[in-house]
C-alpha cells in the first residue's frame, strides 16, 4: 500500500513496499536527493525529510554592520 508523505502539510513524496523495507518516490524537487532512499518505518522516513530539508535550507546572512539589522540609519 503506498503512503503519501507529507512536510509541513505539502505532499512531499510517496512511500512503496519494496523487499521488507519501503522505497520513497520524491514528487518534490526540494527532497529529490531522497529518491530511491529505503526506509523501515514511514516515522524514519520523515525524520529523513525533516533532516534534509533543513539541512538545505537557504539561510540569510547577518551583517551586524547593516543599517537595517541595526535598527535602521543614525541621524
């Protein structure tokens, strides 16, 4: 029976039975690198995905030295 897998409410991929364990089938771009993984358990699975995700997440940078992260222009 296959599973629908979702990440913070977007459907991210689909778990399928394959020989014992269950084989995910990416539908997302942002969990391809996942694609084809086994898992044991679908609660492994989503561990995966939370892992990679943020893993990938693009992060801003900070400059202490910008005006907008200092509160704004000093008059």
């Amino acid at each position: 029976m296959k599973q629908v897998v979702d990440y913070q409410g977007i459907p991210v991929g689909v778990l399928m039975p394959r020989d014992g364990c269950l084989a995910f089938m990416a539908v997302k771009y942002d969990v391809i690198e996942l694609d084809g993984e086994r898992f044991s358990s679908v609660a492994e699975a989503r561990e995966a995905i939370r892992v990679h995700v943020r893993r990938h997440e693009p992060r801003i940078p900070t400059d202490r030295g910008n005006a907008l992260s200092s509160g704004g222009p000093s008059q």
